[in-house]
C-alpha cells in the first residue's frame, strides 16, 4: 500500500516521537524512513527555494505517516490542515507548516502542493507542547477564532495579522456587541478575564482600546504602522491563543464564558478565583 508522508516543516524535536492519531495517521520524529523519502523525493521537486527543504526539515523534524490507499491526496487536505493548526497553537513560540505531502510506492511517488510554507521562528516540539497538542486532538475549538488565529500566521503584514487576530477576538468576547459598545465590551470583558487586579485591569483595559483604535484605524482610512506594531501584535497572538485554548480544554461554551465574565464585574473577583478552572493559561501585559 503507498506511504503517505507529511514533513511538518520548521520542526525539531528533543527525543523520538510517535503518536497515533485519528484517520489512521501518526506523528513521528527520529524514523529514518519518513526522512528518506521526503530527501530523495520532495527536495528536487519543492517550487519554493531548494534550498529551504534542508533549512525546514531534518531527521528531528516532525513527520506526518500514514498507509494510503491511492496514490493522491483528496480529502485529507482538511485533515491535514488541521492538524498543522492544532500544532500551532499548542506552541507559545515557534511556527510550523505542512505545505507538501509525498505519496510513495516503490519507485512510483507524487508529491502533492497544499500551500506555501510559513514563516516563523523554529518549533520546537517538547513535553509541554506534546501535552497541549495532545489534550487538543479530539476537541472542539471556538471555530472563527480558531480559523482567525490560523490565518494570522500566514499573513505578512502586521496589520493584516491585527486585523484577523481582532475578529477572532471579537467572537470570542463581543458576538452581542452593537455598534458603540464594542470597545467598552471588549475592554471590560478581556480585562476581567485576564486581570486579576485592578491596576492589571486598567492596564489590559488600555491596551485594548489603543489596540482597538489601531484596527479602527487600519480599517476605515488604510493606515499603515509597519513594525511599530510588532509587540501589539504578539500580545493580540497571545490573548487570542490563551481564550481558544481556555474555553476548549475546560469544556465550556462561548457563551457561559460570557455569562461569567458579566458576573465576575459584578462582583469583583478573578476569573481563576471564582471559577477555579483545571486549565487557564494567564496573560500578564
């Protein structure tokens, strides 16, 4: 049967790794064979730069493996996407992609173009990573913000990248807003979620409305801040991850979060105090 293989490019990873995963796939590191195949085959035939297959991928790098039953790729696509962006989220740093997959039997072998590789920082794929990754295998992400955050990697531009990070955030906190009352929603809700004093607060508040003026801006008159919003972004990328992860691994819907933050301005408390979840991953700005 012909070997699906998947090379997740800009990956490392500290021991050998394999992991089963639905669909019949699985996630390896530190096989010989997977590496093999995708040298031999996908260096001399990568439209990109040749170069960047020995820059984004090595024998420590992640692979994706699976028996295929025909010698092309249809409806994986979806699958395969998927888990790129589960990956990518489960990382505070580092950025990964799959944007080839090699299909081989014997001597026969296709390669198969999904998109083009991402840049980033290198992903490193550790204990602490695998854990969330796993955690987040066969659940459900807030879908908008999920697609959101996935695409703001693929941006180039800051401003596009603050533009998807503000929609998904958006549907995370404000889905009720009306014209008018956004930024008063965004600010209250996002400060009391990740503030647990009132001088964090104030400050989360701050950032929030000049963010939000940012994207106001970037919107309505196409203006252009170029590197200066580098730090911003990274704390938007931040604020987004931590929401979709929270919200994802204690279960709960948009909505009840909702419902919990109105209550927490009521009566003052944290979020951590009050609701005591398993998992919550702070901000600090």
């Amino acid at each position: 049967m012909p070997l699906l293989i998947a090379p997740v490019f800009n990956t490392t990873t500290t021991e050998p790794i394999r992991i089963e995963l639905p669909n019949s796939y699985h996630l390896v590191s530190g096989a010989e064979k997977p590496y093999e195949i995708a040298s031999r085959f996908l260096r001399n035939e990568m439209d990109e730069n040749k170069r960047l297959f020995d820059q984004r991928v090595d024998p420590s790098s992640l692979f994706l493996v699976a028996e295929h039953a025909e010698m092309r790729v249809t409806d994986d696509r979806i699958w395969i996407e998927e888990i790129e962006n589960k990956l990518n989220i489960a990382a505070l740093e580092g950025t990964c992609s799959i944007p080839y997959v090699i299909t081989a039997n014997g001597n026969m072998y296709g390669i198969t173009y999904l998109k083009r590789s991402l840049d980033g920082g290198k992903y490193t794929f550790d204990h602490s990573v695998k854990n969330v990754f796993l955690s987040l295998i066969e659940r459900k992400l807030p879908s908008l913000a999920f697609r959101r955050y996935s695409l703001s990697l693929e941006k180039k531009s800051y401003e596009d990248q603050l533009l998807d990070l503000w929609i998904g955030l958006e549907s995370l906190f404000v889905p009720d807003g009306k014209k008018g009352e956004i930024t008063y929603k965004l600010r209250v809700r996002m400060a009391y979620y990740f503030g647990d004093s009132y001088k964090q607060r104030e400050k989360i508040a701050q950032f929030i409305k000049k963010s939000y003026n940012h994207r106001s801006e970037i919107v309505h008159s196409g203006k252009v801040f170029g590197d200066s919003l580098v730090d911003e972004v990274n704390v938007l990328r931040l604020m987004a991850r931590a929401t979709i992860l929270n919200t994802a691994m204690e279960g709960i819907t948009l909505q009840d979060m909702r419902v919990r933050l109105d209550q927490l301005i009521m009566t003052g408390e944290s979020y951590i105090d009050h609701f005591s979840p398993s998992f919550f991953e702070r901000i600090i700005l």
